[in-house]
C-alpha cells in the first residue's frame, strides 16, 4: 500500500491543493446519500417500469420534489466557486442571474 501511495503521490496530493470548504465537499457524502436515498425512495416501491422513459419521468419528477425541500446554503458557497473558477478557469458556467 505505502508504495502504490508513493507511486500515485502525484495524483493524491492534488486533493491538498484546494481550500478546506472545497475538500470538505469532497469528502463528505452526506448530501449525495440523502438525495440518492430519496430517489430510491420514490423508485423502490414500484414492480418495474413499462419503459426506460418511465423510469426517468418518475426520477425527473422525484428530483423537482427534493429540490424543493433543500433550502439549506452551503457554508462559503462564494468563496467555494470563486475557487473552483480558478482551478477550472473557463470550465465553470453559472447563471448567477
């Protein structure tokens, strides 16, 4: 292990180059599982579906619904994407209007 960690340094140490908002993000899966439980929430109790389109409304649909209960801010969200568009120049499109 300590030599695969020596080997692939170059490419694990780019995690210590972000600011600790943006490798909190990184790290912290909590709002990925919440949103992934929710969805298979809304999916689990149907047999199955009569089209792959079917499948997709009734996500589509359960994303609208999810979207409407998260109301909590990310914490430094300016200073997270102020970041991002640094590291990522030209990558990053926002409609901040």
């Amino acid at each position: 292990m300590i030599k695969s960690w020596n080997n692939n340094w170059h490419n694990l140490s780019a995690y210590f180059r972000y600011l600790s908002e943006i490798r909190k993000m990184i790290y912290t899966t909590n709002i990925v599982e919440g949103f992934h439980r929710q969805v298979r929430k809304a999916t689990k109790t149907k047999g199955s579906f009569t089209s792959q389109t079917a499948l997709e409304k009734l996500i589509f649909l359960a994303i609208k619904n999810i979207s409407k209960k998260c109301v909590m801010p990310v914490q430094n969200w300016s200073l997270i994407v102020g970041q991002l568009d640094i590291f990522f120049a030209g990558r990053l499109k926002l409609d901040l209007a």
